[in-house]
C-alpha cells in the first residue's frame, strides 16, 4: 500500500536502500539544492540553471511545506534528499479538483523505480483527498519520464506548441493527466 504519511523502508530495483517521506519544513535547503542541480542538466525542466535564486526557493520551499496545502513526498538515501514529487492544488473553485504533479529524481538515483513509487503516491493522495484530476507538463523528449506517467496511467492531452522558450530554442510542451475517478489504481 502506498502511504502519504510517516516513512517507508524502500528497496531500489538495483538493491540500494532508501526511505518514502513525507517533505519536512527542514527540506527546504536540500531540495532547493536538487532542483538546482537537476536545472543544471538543462534538459528536464522549464526554468533554466540559475533563473532562482537558491535561498530564495529554499525558503519558499520550506513554507510551501509548512502550510500543509500541497503534498511534498521525499526519497531519502544516506540522510540525502535524491527526490521528490509536490502536488500543487489550485483552490479557485474551478480547479481544487485538479492537482499540478512536479517531480525531480536525482542523476545517480534514476531508472531504479523511485520516480514510479513518488507518482504513486501523488495520486494516492489526490484520491484520499477525494480529488478528480492530477495534471502535468512534460517536454516531449523526455522519454522516460513519459514512459513513467504512461506506466501509472497517465493519458496525454495535448501538445502545446512552442509554449517555453529555452535559450534560443523553442519548446513544445505536452499535457498529461490522470484520472482519479476512472478503473484501475
Ligand atoms: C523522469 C523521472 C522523474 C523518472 O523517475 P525514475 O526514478 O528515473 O523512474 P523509474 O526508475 O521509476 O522508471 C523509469 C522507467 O523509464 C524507463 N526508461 C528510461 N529511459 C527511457 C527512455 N529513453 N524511453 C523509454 N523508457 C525509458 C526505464 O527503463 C524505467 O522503466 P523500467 O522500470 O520498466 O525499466 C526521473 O528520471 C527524473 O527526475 N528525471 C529528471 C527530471 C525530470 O525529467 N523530471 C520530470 C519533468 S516533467
């Protein structure tokens, strides 16, 4: 059973340990630190290495965590942080059905299944919480993250063209969600 709260003993598919947690005001510095690393790639997510300031996400991360509003679920190994999902709920009456998934795996902490376990506790929140709909962005070259949200259920949507620009490149983005209130987890 997935669980959303207190910590699980987790196996890697490659045998290394880690450890399923919710997200702690405390977090805030080492995931700040994650994403900055992950934007440093270049490749995976919208905003571009040092477009945010470190602290500054830090801080907002921490509070983000602090208000109890979203789901923030943490993959620790070796008291490191190597990943994370957030689910963020728009609270416009029109939208507090909808969750808004972000995730980010650490580089030496990937295809070993934890990225599969934190979308599966995404959507395990959404349906405790009684919610419809939980919705991303992804870039459509990224792969394995598709393969990821394909294999939990995800559908696509749509494309939205040309909707980031990175550097002088224009980028597509393509929708994806996944339906609390349909057959099957
Ligand atoms: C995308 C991401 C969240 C996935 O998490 P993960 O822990 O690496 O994923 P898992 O190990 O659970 O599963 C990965 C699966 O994708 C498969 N895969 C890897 N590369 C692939 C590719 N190029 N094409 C298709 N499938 C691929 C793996 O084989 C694995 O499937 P398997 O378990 O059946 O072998 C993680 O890699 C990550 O954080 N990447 C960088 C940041 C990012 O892309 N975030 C998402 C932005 S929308």
């Amino acid at each position: 059973m997935i669980k959303t709260r207190g910590s699980q003993a987790k196996t890697a598919n490659d045998g290394r340990r880690w450890t399923l947690r919710p997200g702690r005001p405390t977090d805030g510095r080492a995931l700040a630190r994650l994403f900055a690393d992950v934007r440093t790639e270049g490749r995976w997510l919208i905003t571009t290495p040092g477009a945010v300031s470190e602290p500054s996400e830090a801080f907002w991360i921490g509070e983000l965590i602090r208000a109890e509003e979203s789901l923030v679920l943490v993959a620790e190994a070796d008291g490191d942080v190597v990943g994370n999902v957030l689910v963020s709920v728009d609270r416009g009456r029109a939208t507090e059905h909808i969750g808004v998934l972000s995730i980010c795996i650490a580089a030496d902490w990937r295809d070993v299944g934890i990225g599969t376990e934190l979308v599966a506790g995404a959507q395990a929140w959404v349906r405790e919480r009684g919610m419809r709909k939980l919705s991303l962005g992804v870039f459509p070259d990224n792969e394995r993250a598709i393969a990821v949200y394909e294999r939990r259920g995800f559908v696509r949507e749509g494309t939205r063209r040309q909707q980031y620009r990175s550097n002088d490149e224009y980028r597509d983005e393509l929708l994806m969600a996944w339906f609390a209130t349909e057959e099957g987890e």
